[in-house]
C-alpha cells in the first residue's frame, strides 16, 4: 500500500509555435557571384560595415577585360570615322562629294562617338 508523498512538482506547458529573434538582419548579394569566403559565424555580433563575404573577382575581372576591349574597338572605329567624315567635309567644300554623302559620313561618325562614349560609361561601371 502506498501513502500520498507531497513534494514540489513543475509546471509545464506545451505549446505549438514559433520562435523568432527579436532582432535580425536579412544579408542580400547586390551582385551575384560565387562565395571564396565567408567572414563571419551566423549569430555573432558585426559592426557596421564589416567585410561579411569576398566573393569571386575572376567573373567580375573577365567583365572589366571585356568592356574595356569593346571600348577599345569604338575607339578605333571613331578613328576612322572622324578621318573619313573630315575627307568628306573637304570634299563637300569643293562640290565633289555629295551632300548626301557628307551626311552618312557624319552620321556615322556621330553614332561612333556614340558607341565610345556608352562603351568607356559600361567599362567605368564594371570597375566600379
């Protein structure tokens, strides 16, 4: 036979829900890349413009190496158009070319500096 023991006992409530930290941050790439490194432990304090990640430079490298060709080759271009367009200018002077001549030369020679200028804006951004 068993006699009642009177002790202390827990009380516990059992509950669905969630749990969530009352402070957080949400991290997103402004770039998209492959992580090399990650600088930081999930849950550690970090201050205001600490290095979190270095991501891969080669993609963003192989992008620089590219617009600066393309800018390159507008380059060239405007070369030669601005040499072609003064041949034209001058022989407009002396009624050889035509007029309308003179305004495909100078057209192309404007759409050519253009093509430079949006050229050396991509390659300036890709640097960035």
């Amino acid at each position: 036979m068993a006699h009642p023991v009177s002790r202390p006992v827990s009380q516990y409530l059992e509950a669905t829900g969630t749990t969530e930290a009352f402070e957080s941050v949400e991290l997103r790439a402004r770039v998209p890349g492959f992580l090399d490194q990650i600088l930081f432990t999930p849950g550690a304090t970090v201050k205001k413009g600490e290095l979190l990640f270095v991501i891969d430079k080669r993609t963003y490298q192989a992008a620089v190496v590219a617009a600066e060709a393309t800018l390159a080759q507008h380059e060239a271009e405007l070369v030669y158009a601005r040499a072609d367009f003064q041949r034209a200018d001058g022989l407009r002077a002396t009624s050889v070319a035509s007029q309308l001549e003179w305004e495909e030369k100078k057209r192309t020679f404007q759409v050519t500096e253009a093509k430079v200028a949006a050229a050396r804006a991509r390659a300036r951004q890709r640097e960035a």
